[in-house]
C-alpha cells in the first residue's frame, strides 16, 4: 500500500505540470494579442495624425489646393518626380525669397511625404505606406492605406491603396484611414 501512495504524488505533479503549463500557454496568448491590439492601435493613431496634418497644411495654403490632389502618393512613386523643393524664409530675412502657393503646397507634399514614409521626423513608420488626397466638390478627403500586423477587413471603404498588390491577397492586410473636411459653400478655390 505504500507504493500505491508514493506513485499517486508523481502523478498529482504531472498534473499540476500540465495545468500550470496550459495556463502560462494561455497568458503568452493574451499578451500576444494584446501587443498585436496595440500594434495596430499606434498605427491608426500615427495615421490619423499624418492625415490631419495634410488637411491643416491644405488648409492653411487654399489657393494651391488641385496641387496637393494625388490619387497615389508614396516615396516609391514616380508621381512625386514632379514635387520640388521650396525655401520658406523668415519674416524678417527679406533677401530669401517667399514660396508661391503651388511651389509650397510641393514642399509640403514633400516634407510630408518624409513623416509618412517614417523619416527623420517620424519616430516610426507605418508599413507600405500609400496615400490618396481626393478634392470633389466642396470636400477634401485624405486617406492613408498601409499593410497591417494580422489579416482582416478595413471598416473604411476607401480605394486608396487596394488592388497594388502589397497587402496580401484581395488586400487582408490593408489598414486604411480616411480624414475628409469640409470647404465653405463657394466650393473649393
């Protein structure tokens, strides 16, 4: 009889073993998902940012607003051969000269297009960035697509990005984050 009891404890450990191994499995899963949760919570928020920071550099520069439309914005792109630099200056540096309204909104999409493919400026970049700045009517809308961490559906129903080939197949891994404002009823200049 006491072999039976010395055995029975052997046994009691390998059980113990498996249950404590089964829930450290469980918590590894949740931390998993939890970083993946805020993974891709970072990037909708970097986004956003970069998104609203276009508007208010559209807005800020309204004359030269079809200069800032692009149906295909990236650092790889050929549409960006035609954005050159310009040289805003001082108020008091009067020997520089100012930047026309076409020439600035081009240093913006430049210096803008450096934040989105995650620059110097940028403490991270968003993966296979792409962005669409659309003008209809009297609404401006700038969406950013960019390849997520997981395979799932886009709640946003913008084209900006889809059918390039980057995001996987039928584009499951596509994040897309689309801003829109409004211009006063006189539509837009």
């Amino acid at each position: 009889m006491k072999r039976r009891e010395e055995g029975l404890g052997f046994i009691e450990l390998l059980i113990a073993l498996l249950l404590f191994s089964v829930g450290a499995l469980g918590l590894l899963t949740v931390q998993l998902v939890s970083w993946r949760t805020s993974i891709e919570g970072a990037q909708v928020s970097q986004a956003t940012a970069l998104a609203r920071d276009m508007l208010a550099r559209i807005d800020s520069n309204p004359d030269a607003l079809r200069r800032y439309v692009r149906s295909e914005l990236r650092s790889d792109s050929p549409a960006t051969a035609d954005l050159v630099m310009c040289h805003t200056a001082a108020a008091d540096d009067a020997a520089t000269p100012r930047c026309d309204p076409a020439a600035l909104a081009a240093y913006d999409l430049l210096q803008w297009l450096g934040l989105l493919a995650g620059g110097p400026e940028s403490a991270t970049g968003l993966p296979e960035p792409v962005a669409c700045i659309v003008a209809q009517e009297q609404r401006v809308t700038v969406a950013i697509a960019w390849r997520g961490p997981r395979a799932a559906a886009s709640p946003v129903r913008s084209r900006c990005g889809a059918g390039l080939g980057r995001y996987g197949p039928d584009d499951q891994w596509r994040r897309v984050v689309a801003l829109r404002t409004w211009f006063p009823a006189g539509g837009l200049p």
